[in-house]
C-alpha cells in the first residue's frame, strides 16, 4: 500500500530523520512508537504530504492518487459549529455533494456515536466526542490510508471503545490505518505491525508476534515484601516494575524453586510468582533504553 524509501528531513542542523524506509502492506493497522523527539510527527507530515520538502519517496503501490485521511493530535473543527455542519464542510472539500454527502455525514455520525448529537455545537462537546468526530471528518471522502495520530490522548472509556470499534471496521473494510500512539497496550490489541523510531530512525519494525518473538527472553514475575538488597543477595538479576521485579532467567523453573526457597526461608508468602510474557513495551524498552512518555 506504501512504500517508505530512505527519508532523510533536517530542520537546519537538526537530523529529524534518517534514511527511514517502511512497507505498510494494504488492509493492515499499522503502529508507529516512539518518544517525544524521535522523528514520528515529521514522518507523519511527510506521509500526509504536509511536509513536501524532503529526501526520498514516498509512494502509493498501485495508486499513486490514494485517498488520504489524516486525523492530526490537535482537534482541527471549528466549535462554533455543530457536528453535521463541521463533516459537511470537509466532504464538500472532497468533492461530495448533494444526497451523497447527506448520507455519508448521516452515516459516520452513527458510527462515532454522535447521531443524538448531529445539530449540537461543538464546543459544547467533551473532549472524547471532540476526537470521534475529528476521526469522522477524516472519513468523508472514504480515504484508503487513514494516519491516526495519538487519537486517544485524553478520552473517556466510551470514546476508547467507540475509536476501536472504528479502527476495526475499517480494517475490516481492508483499509490500511496508521496507528501513532504512546499506549502500548493499544498497539498489541489493534494493530498487525509496528514499527519503532528513536532519534530518527527506525530501530526495529514488523509483525508484531514475530517481534515479541524475536526478543522473547525468559522472565519471572515476582513480588513479594522481600527487600530488593536481600533478593539481589541471592544472585537474582531484576528490573522493578509497578507490580512488582521481572527477574531475567534462561531456566525459569529453577529460578522458580530458588526464589519459594528463599521466600520460606524469610516467612514470607510471594504475592505474586509467574513466568512472565514479554510485552510491545519491555522489546521498545530493551532496543532504545528509554520509556516512552506523554507527547508534548
């Protein structure tokens, strides 16, 4: 569906990109990570064709006319005006007119969960309702590539659930979706790939079961009152984490019995012992050495 070739972008001394290169199959979600400064809101502009001056390509296999829809991080409606009237106006600046563009807006607003809401002005909405409809406006003119910048940041539970169901029938619809976002749980549940930035450049990227895969490392959940200086005492290799130490094993089983023996030898019950399965934030944490945090 897209074809990245070796893209470069400096903003005067600055390297915000290099020699990024990226294939994003068709019908695929499509997850971009990194943090603040790593070059994905550059990529993203130049993707959407915001940025224009450039080294490399960017090309569209088989179309090179594809539909884009681009939901930017900022909200772009105006408030001023209701819902209906805000999807209108960018139907209209994709060509749509008429009952065809009646029955589109009539439509997208059922499927964000704003059809109650059709004649309400805008700024009357929560912030989650505000970034449904910036994702219905995107979706006028029925956009082959939709790029979805951070479009959770700071919604309700309810808007969440309306913006997955949204990504997953326009999967189902075999549209490409680029999914920009710093909450790793949302790249496993909805996308197929992911691709990670850091400083610029892509640091590793692909299927995302064959990347856990690929930087699987035995490990052990462990938490217990035990202090930290008795458990490093014994030997024990282990990075905190909120619920508790991931302890790095090659034979888990035996790291198991050594740490119940340890446990029993203190009187202590561990609260929680498991073999614990490497998630999409313990790979990005192992290949850049940073957590990744809240954009700016």
């Amino acid at each position: 569906m897209l074809q990245v070739e070796h893209i470069s972008k400096r903003y005067g001394t600055t390297l915000a990109l290099d020699n990024v290169a990226l294939t994003i199959p068709k019908g695929v979600c499509y997850g971009l990570v990194g943090p603040n400064g790593s070059g994905k809101s550059t990529l993203i502009k130049i993707i959407s064709r915001i940025i224009r001056e450039y080294d490399g390509k960017v090309e569209f296999v088989g179309n090179e006319n594809g539909r884009l829809g681009y939901v930017p991080q900022d909200i772009s409606l105006e408030e001023k005006l209701t819902a209906k009237t805000n999807m209108e106006f960018f139907g209209k600046v994709h060509g749509l007119n008429g009952l065809k563009l009646k029955q589109t807006t009539k439509k997208l607003l059922e499927d964000i969960g704003l059809s109650e809401r059709t004649n309400d002005v805008v700024e009357n909405f929560s912030g989650g309702m505000k970034r449904r409809l910036n994702i219905g406006c995107a979706l006028m003119h029925d956009p082959d590539l939709i790029i979805l910048d951070e479009p959770t940041v700071g919604v309700d539970p309810q808007s969440r659930r309306y913006i997955f169901n949204i990504v997953n029938r326009l999967k189902k619809a075999g549209k490409t979706i680029i999914y920009v976002s710093h909450y790793m749980e949302e790249i496993e549940t909805l996308c197929d790939y992911v691709a990670f930035i850091d400083r610029g450049q892509i640091i590793d990227e692909g299927e995302i079961n064959e990347l856990l895969k690929r930087h699987k490392e035995s490990s052990i959940m462990f938490n217990s009152s035990l202090s930290h200086e008795l458990i490093k005492s014994h030997g024990f290799e282990f990075s905190v984490v909120n619920s508790g130490l991931i302890i790095k094993t090659k034979k888990p089983l035996e790291t198991m019995e050594r740490l119940i023996s340890v446990s029993k030898e203190n009187n202590i019950v561990p609260h929680q012992l498991f073999l614990y399965k490497p998630k999409l934030e313990d790979v990005f944490f192992k290949l850049t050495g940073t957590d990744l945090r809240d954009e700016e």
